[in-house]
C-alpha cells in the first residue's frame, strides 16, 4: 500500500515530547485530509438543508447527500435506497431493535446475541426481549476466543426470530463466519442482524456475499466524520418495518390523528440528517476504494501478525483471541501478568504511544476472560511496522518498571 | 509530572502493612467499579488512635501503591485527625498524580472515609466527645 501518513495532519503531532504512534483506531481512526477539506468545503460552498429547497444551494446540498448514500452503497455491495444514514452503529442497533422488535418479536420469541458482543449489539436485544415478553440467548464462544458454531445449532429453533453478531470482535479481533451464521439462521426463518462497526472500516464488505439481512457501521472508525453512521437493510425487510423516529422528511402525509410514512430510506431518516458528516463519510470512502480495501486488509494482517508475534515472543503477555492473522481483523487484546491495563496505557502514553485499556464495552465477554479489563492495540491504513515495533519495545520497559 | 514517581514504583514493588489483622475493629472494602480496583481496609483502634492496619486487594499500581503508601500516614493517627484529613495531602505525599488516574490514587481516602464512617460519627473506643470540635 502507498505510504498514507502526509495525509493525516495529526500523525505529525507530539505527545509528551515524542512522535504520536496511534494505536486506538478500533476506538475511532484519525482523518484524512481529503475527509476534513470535503467537509469545510461543503459548509464553505455549498450548505443548506436537504430535500426542502427549491433553490440551487438545495439542490446542490441534496445531490452531494444522496452522492454520498450512492458511494456508501457500492461500497458494501448494496443499492442506495437500502442505505440508511444514522448517527453511527449505536444507533443503528437501537432503532433496528426497536422497529424489527414492533414488526416480528412477540412472547416467547427468542433473540440470539453472542458472548463477544459490544454492549451496542447486546443491550438493545435485551431491552427488546424485556418489552415484548421474548427471551434473549447468548452463543459462547471456544476456547480460541470464536464463535461456538455448534452451540449456535444448538439454540436456533423455530422461536428464533433475531440472530445478532458481530462480524469482527472489537476485543478479540474474531471474523465470524457470516455467511454460514447466515445460511443456519435462515434455514430456522429468523433474520440475522450483523455489527460491522470493526469489519468495514478494514475489509472488503459485501452484503449479498455476507447473506445477512442487516448491517450496522460507523463513519468515524472509517476515516470519515463522527456523528454519521449505516444501518444497511434488505428492502423488503425495511419495508415491512414500522419507522423508529418520527418527523420531517420521513414523512408522507399527515393529518391531526394520522400519518404515512415515506419510500426507504426516508422513512428512517428522522429530523435534518447529519450532512456534512455523511458528505465527509462519502469523500472516506472514495478514499479507501482508490488505496483498495484488498490492500488495506493485506496491510494490516502485517501489522497484527507483526504484533502477535512480538506479544507471543514476551512470557508476561497473555493474548485474547485467535493467534493467527489471517483469522483476525485489526485488534489485538492482551494483558502483562499482574499488571493492570489502565498502568500499561499511562505508562505507553508518557512515550506518546496511545493504547485502549478497559473493557471495551465488551463485560460480558472480559467476565468470560477472567479478567476486569485489557489492553488493546488496534491498526489502520496509516500505522507501520516501526510502530509496532516501538510499541513491542516500549511494552518492555512498562515490564521493567511494574513487573513482579 | 512523570505518572509513576519511584515512590508509586517502589510502595508497588514493596507493598507496606498488606495482608490482614486476625482481629481488626474495622473491616471495610472499597472499589473502582469501571477498573475492577478492589480495596480492603482493616484498623485496630485503641484510645482513638489508630493502632494497627492492613490492606488488601488488586488493582492497578497507582491504587495499590496508594494504599501502602496511604496506611503509613494513617498509623498512629487519631482517628479526630483523620476525619479532617483532606485527600490532597495523600495526592501530594504520592507526589502529584495525573488528572485521569485521580480516582486510582483516592480509592485508599475513599476507603478510610467509609471506614470512618462505619465506626460511626464520634465517640467509640475512647475517641473523645469533642473530636470534631
Ligand atoms: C463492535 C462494535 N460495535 C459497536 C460499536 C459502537 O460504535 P459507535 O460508538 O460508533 O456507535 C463499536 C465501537 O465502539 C464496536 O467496536
């Protein structure tokens, strides 16, 4: 892959007197230049709000809007009136739970979520489960830190209306076999609802080939704005669904006591859209279709398989998830014995090398670790190898220091 | 400010006054719920002074060492004493502490302040009636 870094002014910057090596971008990656130009130049030129005006700015606002869906939309495979533009994949979740919830989930259903699931793809389901009386189920996980297909068989029954997963684990770094959780969900008639936020940003993502029915990511772990995020739906499913929030262009007619709803995706964009964000999203995404997700992929896997290595080779690291690469999008998760993650963190931060350390909004799964918390190192398109490499060397003096 | 002053890595690395008392007049346990830090916190009393202490728990260094650091202040200490006593002056015994990690550093303060309060608000094993005054 070409060398990326004079694109992203922060990369330039100093922490604590030495180079920033970022390492968080599981958390929310840093952004190109063309991403922050694409945005200023919008509110610069051509700023207004979207389908109202009759007048150019309007327009021009609108087409730069719906251009954005239509990038967004070849970009995972999809047609653009599948392509709903949301807040980010929280929100995505939440509405989803909600209107699929209202539509097909009744008492005594049942909804499968796993033991890897951020809290953004468990909660939702359990609060869903809670108001229609149905009953939330979780798939383990092996020892290898994947996801247990057997016992996924095992609870798929004819009461399963909702299977929820994560494509890639933002902890474990797990790739989940989507096409076949898809094959085995529908064989059982249920929909499968999947959490892209760590896989799109990092790999070729086709929604026709994943076989799933729903697709949930976030714009600011893809180069693009905060604020903006897709809920990506098969059209007849979105159809079928009632909307989650209410007003504005979502709207067909209204009268005092009624109303109807507009043509997908409208009917699930609520209020003025986030804009300029979903504008900055489509300049993110022609960013990375010109360096070519295959490449970014390819980038990657030599970074973790880089740190994998390094941890593997340290006695007092132990390694969360799969220990091969290719079986791994781009976090890693790890801890030094006896020492606790946020001390890692602190200690990494003073030679400006920023880590994540917590629990990832992921309890459920660092319960069935064992542990209370981790430390996660995750990449993207503009770290190197010699930050890797620093990173492995700045891990051994935090042993020096703390280790006992 | 380095986070971690030889101090915080030394009282981590030797931890002081850490396991239990086989019969403390106080026993209380504190956490940092979002880090997983459990702290527990054993006093013997005796005329109003605190006598003997023990820590235990897991946490990070900045909590742990805290805690060591921490029951060498407090023994010997009137507990009238240690009712008034302000967390900065644990923050600058440990020699100043960065913003993010304050609540490491305090959960020790935090744990006495419960311990004090579970001995109640004035008067018992001969603290004086005027304690507070
Ligand atoms: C797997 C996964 N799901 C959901 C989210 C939530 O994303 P957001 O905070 O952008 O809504 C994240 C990121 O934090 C994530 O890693």
């Amino acid at each position: 892959m070409r060398n990326v870094r004079s694109d992203f002014p922060i990369l330039g910057r100093e922490i604590n007197g030495r180079p920033l090596i970022y390492l968080d971008s599981a958390a929310t990656s840093q952004k190109p230049r063309q991403v922050v130009e694409a945005v200023a130049r919008f509110y610069r030129e051509a700023n207004a709000n979207v389908h109202r005006g009759l007048y150019v700015l309007s327009v021009e606002a609108t087409e730069l809007y719906e251009g954005a869906r239509k990038k967004v939309a070849a970009f995972i495979g999809a047609s653009p009136e599948e392509v709903i533009f949301t807040r980010g994949t929280t929100e995505s979740l939440n509405a989803l739970a909600y209107s699929l919830g209202e539509a097909r989930v009744g008492p005594g259903d049942e909804i499968l979520v796993t033991a890897m699931e951020h809290h953004a793809n468990l909660v939702p389901w359990q609060l869903l489960a809670r108001r229609k009386g149905a009953r939330l189920l979780a798939v383990g996980i092996t020892p290898e830190g994947e996801l247990d297909l057997g016992d996924l068989e095992d609870k798929l029954s004819d009461r399963t209306r909702v299977v929820a997963v994560t494509h890639v684990s933002n902890v474990l770094g797990t790739v989940n076999p989507i096409p076949e959780i898809s094959r085995m969900t529908h064989e059982a008639g249920a929909v499968v609802v999947v959490d892209a936020a760590q896989s799109v940003p990092h790999m070729r993502v086709d929604v026709q080939e994943l076989g799933c029915d729903f697709l949930a990511f976030s714009g600011h772990k893809m180069l693009g704005p905060t604020g903006v995020g897709v809920l990506w739906g098969r059209r007849e499913l979105l159809e079928g669904i009632p909307p989650f929030l209410t007003g504005g262009e979502m709207i067909r007619e209204v009268w005092i006591d009624r109303a109807t709803w507009n043509d997908i995706p409208y009917k699930f964009e609520a209020g003025t859209p986030p804009i300029a964000q979903a504008v900055g999203l489509g300049a993110a995404v022609d960013y990375l279709v010109e360096l070519g997700m295959e490449e970014v992929r390819r980038h990657e896997e030599e970074l973790v398989g880089k740190a994998l290595e390094g941890l593997l080779s340290r006695d007092y690291v132990e390694i969360y998830g799969p220990k091969d690469p290719a079986r791994r999008g781009g976090v890693v998760a790890f801890n030094l014995r006896g020492i606790h993650p946020h001390d890692v963190a602190t200690l990494l931060d003073q030679e400006g090398i920023a880590i994540r350390a917590g629990h990832h909004c992921a309890q459920p799964l660092h319960r069935l670790l064992g542990v209370p918390a981790s430390c996660r190192v995750s990449v993207y398109v503009y770290n190197t190898v010699d930050e890797i490499e620093a990173f492995l060397d700045a891990l051994d003096r935090v042993w020096e220091s703390l280790g006992r | 400010m380095s986070p971690y002053e030889d101090l915080i890595i030394e009282h981590w690395r030797n931890p002081r006054n850490k396991g239990t008392l086989p019969d403390p007049d106080v026993d209380v346990t504190e956490a940092n719920v979002p880090c997983g830090d459990v702290l527990r916190l054993q006093l013997k009393v005796r005329d109003g002074a605190v006598e003997d202490v023990r820590f235990d728990g897991r946490g990070c260094a900045i909590s742990m060492a805290s805690a060591s650091l921490f029951t060498e202040m407090i023994k010997g200490k009137k507990l009238e004493e240690l009712r008034v006593m302000r967390e900065e002056e644990l923050l600058e015994a440990l020699g100043g502490v960065i913003k993010p990690r304050l609540k490491c550093a305090l959960l020790p303060y935090r744990t006495l302040q419960k311990a004090l309060a579970s001995l109640g608000p004035r008067a018992r094993k001969g603290e004086s009636e005027t304690a507070r005054s």
